[in-house]
C-alpha cells in the first residue's frame, strides 16, 4: 500500500478594532507617550474586524509500506 503525505502550513492574519475612541483617549494617544498608551490599551477591547487565513503546501511525499510475505 502506499500514500501521500504533505505539510501545510497555516498562518492566520487578525484585524482587531476598537469601538470609537473618547476625545480624551485620543489626546494620549496622539501624546506619543508609551505610559498614557498603555492606559487607553487597558481601557479599550479589541474585537475582531476581519482576518485572513494563508496556507503553504510542503512537498508531497510517497509513504510505501511494505506488505508482509
């Protein structure tokens, strides 16, 4: 008997939102500030906007297997 095998590989690519930020979490934002950027990230959930799946295809491979005599 015999088969074939392959390896894919999937990666997955994710496009998360938030809702509209406030004024006043758009000012620290823009602040450039890593500390008041932090704080905006713990205020806010990201969900998912929209995401894309890619796959790669290794090469195929013949598995023989050897019938008992």
């Amino acid at each position: 008997m015999a088969k074939l095998r392959k390896l894919v590989t999937y990666t997955n690519y994710r496009w998360e939102e938030t809702e509209e930020l406030t004024p006043e979490q758009l000012k620290k934002w823009k602040s450039g500030d890593e500390e008041l950027r932090e704080e905006v990230e713990e205020e806010v959930e990201f969900d998912l906007s929209w995401d894309k799946c890619l796959d790669d295809h290794g090469e195929i491979q013949l598995i023989e297997e050897e019938k008992p005599s």
